[in-house]
C-alpha cells in the first residue's frame, strides 16, 4: 500500500472562485476586505509565511497590510498596534504571527484584537466558541484538518483519532472538531508515556509537536490516514514534517505532504475569514 496525498489545491481552487466573487459583491459597497498582519516573531520564516498571505490576499482582491515589530522590550508597542488596528475600520481581520517570541508571552496579546476581526479564531472568545460548537472564527489550522478530511470523504464518525500536540492553535482545536464529529479522540503532548502506543491506535493521526520526525517509522497504524501539521525547516531551508515519511508513507492509507497539505487550506481560509468579517460590516 502506498498512501494517497491529501493536497490542497483542488479544495482551494473551489475556495477561490467563491472569494473573488464575494470580494467583488463587496466591492460595489465600496469595501475591500483587508488583513493586517502583525508580525513581532523575529523570525524569517514568519516573515515569509506573512509575505505568501499577502501575495495570496493581492492574488484575491483583498488588501493586505504587514506590521513588523520588534522581539524583544516591554511589548507596548504590540499591544497598542493591535489595539489601534482593533478600531480601524479600514481593517477587517487581524492576524498575530506566531510564534510569539518568549518575551511577550505573558502579554496575552491576541485578547487586544477585538474578536469580530480575529479572523484565526484564536481570542478566547472565538475559542470558547468553538467549544459550544457555535464559533464563527476557527482556528484556520484545526479547520484545514477537518476541511481535508470532508473533501476527500474520509470517514471520521466512531474512528479513533490520535492528536499529538496540545496547542490553542492546532492540537486542542482539532482535537475538539474531531471530537464534535464523533470521532473517539486522545490528545498526546511532551508529558505523554509511551507515544508510539497511542500512535499505533490511531485510525485519524494528527502531529502538531514541531519535532522534525518526532513520530518514527513504525508508529503509524497500517491504513492510518495521516494528517502531518508540523513545519519545520532545516538550515539549508527544506521543510520536514513531524512524521518520518520513511516507513510510515508506505503503511498509511493517506498523507498530508509538508507542503502543498494543510498550509495552503489553512491560508485560504484565513482570507475567507477576512472576507466574512468585511461582509458582516456592510451586513451581507
Ligand atoms: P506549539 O505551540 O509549540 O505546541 C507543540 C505541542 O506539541 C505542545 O502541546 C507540546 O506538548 C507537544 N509536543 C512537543 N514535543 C512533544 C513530544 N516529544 N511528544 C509529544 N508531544 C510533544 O506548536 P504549534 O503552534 O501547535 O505548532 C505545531 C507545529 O505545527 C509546528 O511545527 C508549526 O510550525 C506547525 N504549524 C503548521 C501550520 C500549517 O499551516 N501547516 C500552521 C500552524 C502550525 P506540551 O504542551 O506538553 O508542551
């Protein structure tokens, strides 16, 4: 057996036809549904991840705007530009780059965006949402994992699904869609005994760690779709998946690739927040 790849591109292709023609309904209000992206990481793959959402928004009809910030000081400056871009009526979603440097941590900053604009889901408005099942705005990660699955008709009702990781942003979020679609879920994290047992029951196997090849050949069930989240990046700039494909991709029944998997549905549906929350201004 040979996993099949869960690739992004027909179920964006879908997505973007239905934006620009929802950008362009905006239009004839006179609204442009516009990001800002608020990027106070640091780091150069943020700053790229942040320059592909703004080719992506311009690619689409939105406007996208980048704040870059300092890493490092007292953080008032974050929080005053996401609280400043909170009011702006020019801006209609506002996305805070992770991962947030170790300095801000204790700011809480995502709760400065106002949760009309917090277009990844991730204020704990959004978030408390989501766990009555009423969230307007879901974490884009977690939703991508669902989106994937529903395009390619996997089945998720009564399987066993495995999250590892245990983040706000992917781990805990998915692991309560999957829950609210009926799947049997454990959500493994760092404190785990025995990761490779949980694994190996996993009939829907999600790796959110960020450990390149955290999850090693021989850990996948045989027939096991794979949903692999994390991104990370070697010196030389190539990206490794958290699971070891060697090994794994043969047992599996389906695979996200490192690229061209979640990311690309994770963007697309960020700019379909952004348009929904211009929509809500103009009441459409
Ligand atoms: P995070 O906040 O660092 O969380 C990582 C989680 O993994 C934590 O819950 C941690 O457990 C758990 N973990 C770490 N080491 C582990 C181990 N050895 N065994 C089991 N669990 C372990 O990261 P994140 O923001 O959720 O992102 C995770 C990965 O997804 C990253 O590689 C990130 O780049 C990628 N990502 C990709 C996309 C995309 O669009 N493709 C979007 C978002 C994130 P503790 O809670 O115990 O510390």
């Amino acid at each position: 057996m040979s996993a099949r790849l869960l690739l992004g591109a027909p179920l964006v292709q879908d997505r973007e036809l239905s934006i620009r023609a929802r950008v362009q309904d905006l239009a004839s209000h006179g609204v442009v549904p516009t990001l800002a992206i608020v990027d106070a990481t640091g780091q150069e793959a943020a700053a790229r991840f942040a320059r592909a959402k703004v080719r992506m928004c311009e690619k689409l009809g939105l406007s996208a705007r980048t704040c870059r910030l300092p890493s490092s000081g007292s953080g008032g400056e974050l929080l005053e530009t996401l609280a400043s871009l909170s009011q702006n009526p020019e801006v209609h979603g506002i996305l805070l780059e992770n991962p947030m440097p170790e300095a801000y941590r204790g700011l809480d900053a995502v709760t400065r965006i106002v949760p009309a604009k917090d277009v990844e889901g991730l204020h704990p408005f959004n978030l408390g949402h989501l766990l009555s099942g009423t969230g307007e705005f879901i974490p884009t990660t977690a939703a991508a994992c669902l989106e994937l699955l529903h395009h390619y008709e996997i089945p998720i009702t009564g399987r066993q699904a495995v999250v590892v990781g245990r983040s706000s942003v992917v781990g805990r979020p998915v692991a309560l869609l999957l829950l609210a679609q009926d799947a049997t879920v454990t959500i493994c994290h760092s404190r785990t005994k025995d990761l490779a047992h949980h694994t190996r029951q996993a009939d829907i196997l999600v790796v959110a760690a960020g450990h390149p090849g955290l999850v090693k050949a021989g850990m996948v069930k045989p027939g096991a779709v794979v949903l692999d989240v994390g991104m990370n990046f070697t010196e030389q700039g190539k990206a490794l998946g958290d699971v070891e494909t060697e090994g794994n991709l043969e047992v599996a029944s389906a695979w996200t690739p490192t690229l061209g998997g979640i990311g690309p549905v994770t963007t697309i549906l960020l700019l379909e927040n952004v348009v929904r929350a211009a929509e809500k201004t103009v009441g459409t």
